[in-house]
C-alpha cells in the first residue's frame, strides 16, 4: 500500500508538473503571438478576397483548403526551419525579420499606390472554368500565406524568451496553430455573414431579426473595405516597426531614438494617457516610415527584381514531356 501511494504521489507530482508546462507554452505562445498582431490582422483582411465571385457553396470548402495549407505551412516548413535558425544562426534572425517587415511595407505602399491611382483588380472569377480559377485562387492564396506566416513565425520566435529546444517548439507550434484557427475560422465566419444576413431576413420571426438580417447584408461590402483598410495600415506600421527596431539592434539607433524621443514630449503634454499617447506617436512615425520604404521599394521592386525573376524563370530549363 506504501509503495502505491509513493506511485500516486509521483504521479501527481508529474501531472502538475506537466500542467505547469502545458501553463507555460500557452502563456509563451500568448504573448509572442499578440508581437505579431499586425500580420495576423492582414493574414485576416487578405483572405476573403479569394473567395469573392464563387458560388457560396464552394466559399467554406476554399477557406478549408487554404487554412490546411497554412497549417502546413506554419508546422511543417517553418517551424523546423525557425528551430534551426535558433540553434544554429540567431544572428539571421533580426535580418530576416527585417526583410519581412520591408516586405510587408511594399505591399501595402503597393495597395495605397493602386488606390490613389484608379488601379483595380479584375474579377478573375466572372469567367473560365470554376475549377481552375479556384486551383489558381487557393494555390496564390498559400503562396501570400507562406509570406505573412513566415513573418509571423519569425516575429513569435524572436518574442519568446530563452528556453529549452522543446519549450520553443511546443510554444512555436501552440502560437502558429491558435493564430491559424483564428484567421481562418475568422474568415470562414466573415465569408458567410452575408449569408447569414439572407436567412435572417427571409425567415426571421421577428421585425428586429429581419432588420438586423438586412443591415448584415447591406453593411458586409463597408465592412469588408473597412478590414481591408486596417490590413493596410498594419501591414505598413508593422512592416516600419519591424525595420526600425532592427536597425536598432544592428547598430543604427538613431530613427528609433528620435522617434521615441518625439513620443515621450508629446505624450508629456497629455499626462492624463501618457502611455496611450506614446503609444500613438510612435505608431504613426513608425507607418509613415514604412509608407516612404514602401513606396521607394515599389520601383525597385517592379523594375530589378520581377524583370530578373522573369530573366530566371526563362533561363530555368524545362521538363521534358515523357514520351
């Protein structure tokens, strides 16, 4: 019986201390994921345009796909290759982080540039064969989603704290799963409002469900362009945050000083939201900042890097059909 109860208590002790551990990552993966907050918002206003002007009855199973796609993505691909960076290359990191955080400048100096610029994007999905535009819709979508999940990943792991290979791994894989749950299952609820809305409208039993159902349907296309718009915006704070504090860690301080400098004697003149107010400013000199790197990366972008691209593609030898 004494050495039945000895087992218990081992047992017990074990349990609490794999709950504390369970506890840990989950608190871990929390907080670096809330670093990544910008990304996540943009991976979230991104999405739903790849669904636009199919049938309602493919929207959940496209939003699936693409999710499954994330999911590997973030587990399978990134996760190791983050786990390697750690171990054996912290040094990439900050650089790394730096190169998303440009790219995510460019891409939403990009959407600011074609707005003030008339450019709309065709509806691919008006004509063609359903199948392959939605081959095609799912395959870009993945692609953009490697993107901003890479950025994602990389932005968790430089906001965990030191630990142990397991502790990052299980943290990494909580942090990538729980955002990738809540963008798509997001995306799946904001896909299917409108519907939603119909049905309420249609057969409501009372006039204020009926109301509300209309107002859903009425106000889902403002919405949209409102979670489009956010998306932007963080892209650009984010992608200018990102930059600017890696300049810092590499040496090159000064942007970040001054801009924490100019936020610290704004805030003084609010002293009943200080922190708010600091909060504020260096937020918006961080997106102006990614705005102008954005924008100066547009050029370059459109004429060096997708002429060489191009050149690549085309020099790439081809497979030869079987015969």
């Amino acid at each position: 019986m004494s050495g039945l109860l000895a087992l218990l208590d081992d047992v017990a002790s074990i349990a609490k201390v794999a709950a504390a551990s369970v506890d840990d990552v989950i608190g871990q993966a929390a907080k670096a994921g809330a670093k990544a907050a910008g990304a996540v918002i943009d991976d979230a206003a991104v999405t739903p345009k790849y669904v636009q002007g199919f049938d309602a009855s493919r929207e959940i199973p496209i939003v699936w796909r693409i999710a499954k796609g994330s999911f590997f993505n973030k587990l399978v691909i990134l996760l190791p290759a983050a786990l390697l960076l750690s171990a054996f290359a912290p040094w990439a990191i900050p650089p790394l982080l730096m190169l998303g955080g440009a790219y995510l400048c460019f891409e939403g100096a990009e959407k600011v540039a074609h707005l003030f610029g008339g450019h709309h994007e065709a509806d691919e999905a008006a004509s063609g064969d359903p199948t392959h535009l939605e081959e095609q819709k799912v395959a870009g979508a993945i692609k953009t989603d490697f993107i901003l999940s890479a950025e994602i990943m990389t932005i968790v792991l430089a906001a965990l704290p030191p630990g142990g290979i397991v502790m990052k791994a299980a943290s990494l894989a909580a942090a990538g799963s729980g955002i990738t749950v809540l963008v798509y299952g997001g995306v799946a609820a904001i896909v299917k409002a409108d519907d939603l809305g119909v049905l309420m409208s249609l057969r409501g039993r009372l006039a204020v469900t009926r109301a509300l159902g209309r107002g859903i349907v009425h106000g889902m296309p403002r919405f949209l362009k409102l979670l489009a718009a956010v998306g932007t915006a963080a892209m650009i704070w984010v992608g200018g945050a990102i930059v600017i504090h890696g300049l810092y860690e590499l040496g090159w301080g000064w942007l970040h000083h001054h801009i924490h400098d100019i936020a610290v004697a704004v805030a003084a003149r609010v002293p009943q939201a200080p922190g708010l107010v600091e909060w504020i400013v260096t937020a918006f000199f961080d997106g102006l900042f990614g705005l102008a790197l954005g924008l100066a990366l547009i050029p370059v972008a459109t004429r060096i890097i997708a002429p060489a691209w191009r050149l690549v593609a085309r020099l790439r030898p081809r497979a030869r059909p079987h015969r």
